[in-house]
C-alpha cells in the first residue's frame, strides 16, 4: 500500500499531525509525507490523508493565511497554497481510498466547523472513497502546542487508517 499524507501548517501543528499519522501508518506501506505546497501528484497512491488548520470554521484561504501570516505564522510562503488550493487542482480521484483531519482550537464551545469535514466532503466529491470520519485534534492555542494526549491519538488514528482494507 502506498499513502500519501499531505499538509498545510502555519504554525506547525498540523504538520506535527501529519508526522505522527505518517508513523502510525509506517510498516505497513510505503508513506510519503508531503506538504501542500509541493503539490504532489497522485499517481500510484493508494490512500490519501488531506489535513490543515481550521480556519474561520473551514479550509484556510489565501486571506486567513494572511492573517495568520499576521498573528506570526512560520511557514514560508503561507499565502500561497492550502489544502482548499491543493484540492482545486485535484484531478478525478476514481475511487481512491480518502480520508482527512485538521487541527482546531480547544474550546469549550462545541466546533460548528472543520476543515476536515469540508475537505472530506471536497475528496468524496471528486470521487474519492472514505475510509474514516473526518478527525480534529486539539492545540492549545493558535500557535499551539498540541493539547497533552493528541500526539498520540495522531500515532494511533494513523495505525487505525492502515488497518483498513485498501485494494491496491
């Protein structure tokens, strides 16, 4: 089985994700980690896991990122793609095995959006076949940490995603 784990980050919590989901899943196929603004292609892979930050209650675009440019995000070139980008320029996915997460804050209020949800919806749309809900984990605050137990229910949600069936 061949994944593809793909990221956008502005602070470093969802590429902190993607990692530990990209080790869950390590051992049982080849992973290949890859942040949004590469834009990867798609030929050969097996099961795709799409994740950013939730932003203004969805996908990041290009004004949220500049705003989280504002707030002193340290990604490079944050304006310039997101996941919502990335799936803009997705071709058909045919059945491709699909599923996403995001990164939220950790409130007491319950979430009313997600990136992850929306993105799902997006993947699922172009043909994509979803393997698993949409998953959120917690950071702290906007430029995190991660909330204490979501580094490992990342590691271990990856394991889960590679005990599905996935024809190759």
């Amino acid at each position: 089985m061949r994944t593809l784990v793909v990221y956008e980050s502005m602070f470093g919590n969802s590429a902190k994700v993607a990692e530990l989901i990209a080790a869950g899943l390590a051992g049982h196929g080849d992973v290949v980690l890859a942040d949004v603004r590469e834009m990867p292609p798609l030929d050969g892979v097996d099961l795709l896991v799409l994740g950013g930050p939730t932003h203004a209650f969805g996908m990041s675009s290009p004004a949220t990122r500049a705003d989280a440019v504002r707030q002193g995000a340290v990604r490079d070139g944050a304006q310039a793609a997101g996941i919502r980008e990335f799936l803009d320029r997705a071709p058909q996915l045919a059945g491709l095995a699909v599923t996403a997460f995001d990164t939220r804050m950790n409130t007491t209020f319950l979430p009313t959006g997600s990136a992850a949800r929306k993105a799902l919806r997006r993947l699922r749309g172009l043909g994509g076949r979803q393997i698993a809900e949409a998953e959120s984990f917690r950071v702290e605050s906007v430029s995190g940490p991660l909330v204490p137990g979501e580094a490992e229910r990342a590691r271990r949600w990856g394991a889960t995603l590679a005990g599905f069936r996935i024809p190759a």
